[in-house]
C-alpha cells in the first residue's frame, strides 16, 4: 500500500487537490484528477543529461524547495518507487523529482522567492537543485509539458536554467517569462529580463516584451507577447508575494521562502519576558504546532515532517517551538537550517516557562521494513493526536474561521485582515464572513498579461459590492508590517451565525496574555 487510509483522509480534508467538487469554490478546486495513463501518454518525458543540466564539481545537491501552493490535483514524483502519488503544500521538491499537474495548479518557491507556476495539464522536473562551492544557488528545470511562469524579479545573483525540448534556455536574474510546450513546439515569453536561447550552435537573445517561438525546423522572434490563459493567476499569485515577503531580520539562514505566508498567517508577539515570537492566527493555548502532519518518505534521508498548515514551511525547518504560559504556542527564528531531516529524534521533551526550551515534538518514525509480500513501505504516513480542524464555507457564500484551524483552509490574501478575525474568534469560538467565489482578473486593460482564466478563489463580501474593489492585506505588528485593514463584516458562528457582531476588538500583538 502506498499511503495509508488515514493519510488520504487528512490530504482529502486539507489539501484542495482531491477535495470534492462541492468544495470548489472555496478551496481552488477545478475538476477531478486526469487520468494517469492519459497524463502519461501525451508527450514523452525527456530527460535532462546529467553533463548538460549545469552540475559542476564541488556543488552540494542537498537543497529542497517547497511546494507553496496547490489548488486542483497534481502529483509529485519522490522517487520512492512508487511513481506519481498524491502530495500537499510544504511538501519539500529534492533533485531530481518530477511535478505534474492534472486540472490543478501549482506553485514552487525557491530560497530566494523567486517562483515556478504550473498550469494545468503540465510536467516539469528538476534534474538539478545545486549549491555551488561560491554559495551560488544554480537551479535546472526541465519542461516536458504545458505552460509554466519563471519570475525571478525580486532576486540576484542565483542561477536558473530551463530546458524545453532540448533547447537550453539561461535565465538572467530580475526575469519574469511564461514558456508553453505543445508536442515539439515551445513558445517562450519574456515580461520582463531577458534569456538566452541556445538551439545547436545558434544563440537567440529573447528580451522584455519579446516572445520566441521553436518549431521543428524554425525560429521566430516577435516584439509582442500574446496574452496567455493563465497569465491573470500567475499575476495575482506574484502579487501575494510582492505585498507580504518584506525581507526583515527575523528570516535568517538566508532563505526567505515561506515569508509571504508568514506575514498572511500570523505575526510577531511581544511575550512581555518571554521576547518577541511568531505565532499563528485563529489559534488558542491548547492548539500546538504538530498535532497534524504527514510524515512524508525521501529515498536516503527517511521520512520528513510536512505540516498541513498554509505557512508551515519556515517555522518547521528553522528556528524552536516553545510554550509559552498565558500565550499558547510560539515560534523563534534562528539557527541552523533543517531539510529534510527537520525533526530532532527526541523522547518527546515538554517545554517549561522559557523561551529558549524546545517544543513537544513528535517521534521521528524508523524506516518501515519492506513487506514480505515484496509491497513498497508507505510513503506517506499520518501523524497527529487530535482531530484536524479545518475553516471553510459552511454554506455558499458563509465562510467560517474556526479556532485551531491555524489558518488551514483559508485561501491567501483575499480575505483581507487575519488579524482582526482572530481577535474575533478568540472571544467566540469562530466567525462568519459574507464570500463569493471569483476567478483571477486583472484591473487594467490592454495589458499584455490578460486572460480571466484560473482556479476559483474565494474573496471577502458581494461580488455587487466588491467590484472594482480590491482587499488589502492584513495590519502586521513590527518589522511584519502590512496596509489598511478590510472592512467586511463579521458575525461569531454558533449554531446558527448571528448578525451584527463584533469585528473583533484591539490588536492581538503584545495584548494580554489568554
């Protein structure tokens, strides 16, 4: 057996990939998962050489990069021998892996938070993920199928290679492009930066505004870009993380991945003696930081802990857990960085009143033995003591914060200030809000990015009284600072929702301990 039962369950009910058609539209779900044989049967999957991907002597290969974001279904391949299988976000991407997506979407992030969306319907691999001996980050990508968006505008001094039926694509820094693979035809796409295009002996520089397009036996440079179908997500997507990953002390280890969601999630709290530490939204003192997750199978490195919880990459890779009287749970940044070994084999150590004693975490399991029946060992295996909890619509158009939920199942920044709804659901339990469902859209017209085209998201109010609206991001405390605040009404949710409740009262960093 692959993945255990209970496993499937936690992925069912956390991860938008293979919820149920009837939760769409909160969750980004756009249609069921595509056939394997037809996924596989399309175009075959070719391979990157290893003296062709970049490698150099002296490099490190033991870097991951997360899985940031999924809506709809997709597989990755872990190399465990088990092929595709089912994953979820901050499931951490190792050299040599492969992604696709069936009616789903998916985003990587990389150290530097530059990132990779894929489309629909499409494949990519990652034949290397180097650190070189200078402490140069050199990523390859290999594009088997689909559309993919490279943005890499708010990075410098990394390398990033794309290969698309075999033509070897050098990405400058500062470059945002969009490249489409249909059978032996590539159309690569330059928004910003520019790439060097390498086709046998012939080198093509493709520029800002620019768009390549590779036959069989042709090349065509053209200084226009046509609009794409997805181009409108992948926009909103990189505007997440322009409003939320402000570079600050607290990120350390010269990683700033999983920032973004940081910021959106939660904030810093001053613990009055205990210092400054970061602790989620929509929780309370009896929720704690692995009371849900998967354990999740890497070939040579064992299993690594993967947290269900939209900002659980940072805090479980980095830094110290610790309980703190009158606050709950919080996280302090610092230390060494932690791939995929990132749980401390430990006998369960329980945290006192200081800052500095490390949180209860869970066993690192053992390897499993391989079954006698010749079966490979589980890959996925579901950890957690508790019952998962999980804010959603409860109806069309009612969504519910509840408490514990730690942020799991609200959608990234359309909801305006996290904030002010976990002020309100620590005083009543949980919170309504009017929402309707929308796809991706851009504000502008004319623009060379533009189609209405994506996952269906979830924004804050009426779509009458939202439009031409947009929804800020959430007040954040300190160096985690973010602007304005929304203003759609909230009710607490019992067992029925009631009007005209409280917005939720002060601010929560720095108030009283619960």
């Amino acid at each position: 057996m692959k993945i255990r039962s209970g496993c499937r369950l936690l992925l069912a009910m956390a991860f938008p990939m293979v919820v149920c058609v009837a939760a769409g539209a909160q969750s980004g779900v756009v249609g069921t998962q595509a056939s394997e044989t037809a996924v596989s049967r399309a175009v075959p999957e070719a391979k990157v050489a290893r003296d062709s991907n970049g490698a150099l002597p002296g490099d490190s290969h033991v870097r991951i990069v997360r899985l940031s974001d999924v809506k709809g279904t997709l597989q990755l391949d872990r190399k465990t021998g088990n092929g595709f299988e089912a994953t979820m976000p901050n499931m951490p991407i190792v050299e040599g892996e492969k992604l696709r997506t069936g009616e789903g979407y998916a985003e990587v992030e990389f150290e530097d938070n530059s990132t990779l969306h894929l489309a629909p319907n499409s494949l990519v691999e990652f034949p290397l993920l180097a650190l070189r001996s200078s402490g140069t980050k050199a990523s390859t990508v290999n594009v088997v199928r689909g559309t993919v968006y490279v943005n890499l505008e708010s990075t410098k001094g990394n390398e990033f290679l794309l290969w698309a039926c075999g033509r070897k694509m050098t990405v400058a820094p500062a470059t945002h492009l969009r490249v489409t693979v249909e059978g032996e035809k590539t159309v690569l796409s330059v928004f910003n930066g520019n790439v060097t295009v390498e086709r046998g002996s012939e080198t093509t520089l493709v520029n800002k505004k620019q768009s390549l397009t590779l036959g069989a036996d042709q090349v065509t440079v053209a200084k226009k870009i046509d609009q794409g179908p997805y181009d409108a997500w992948d926009k909103d997507s990189n505007d997440y993380h322009a409003r939320y990953s402000r570079a600050n002390t607290f990120a350390g280890s010269g990683s700033s991945y999983g920032l973004s969601d940081l910021n959106y999630y939660g904030s810093f709290i001053n613990g009055r003696g205990y210092g400054s530490f970061w602790q989620p939204y929509l929780v309370s003192a009896g929720w704690n930081p692995y009371q849900n997750g998967v354990w999740a199978l890497y070939p040579g490195a064992g299993y690594s802990w993967v947290s269900p919880y939209p900002w659980g990459w940072l805090p479980y890779h980095s830094g110290t857990w610790s309980f703190y009287p009158g606050y709950g749970w919080g996280w302090q940044p610092g230390g060494v960085w932690n791939g995929l070994n990132n749980i401390v084999v430990t006998s369960g150590q329980t945290a006192g009143t200081l800052a500095q004693n490390p949180v209860r975490s869970p066993l690192r399991p053992a390897v499993p033995q391989k079954p006698g029946d010749g079966a490979s060992p589980s890959s996925l295996v579901l950890a957690g003591d508790k019952p998962i909890v999980f804010s959603k619509e409860d109806k069309p158009g009612n969504f519910v914060f509840q408490k514990n939920s730690a942020g799991l199942g609200v959608p990234r920044g359309s909801l305006g200030d996290l904030s002010k709804i976990s002020n309100h659901v620590e005083q009543h339990g949980s919170a309504s809000m009017p929402v309707y469902a929308s796809s991706p859209s851009l504000s502008t017209g004319g623009s060379d990015h533009g189609a209405n085209v994506g996952p269906v998201i979830l924004k804050a109010g009426s779509p009458v009284s939202s439009d031409n609206s947009s929804f800020p991001s959430a007040s954040r405390p300190g160096p985690y600072t973010g602007s304005s605040s929304q203003t759609t009404p909230l009710s607490h949710s019992g067992a029925a929702s009631a009007s005209g409740g409280s917005s939720g009262g002060g601010s929560r960093p720095g108030s009283s301990p619960k």
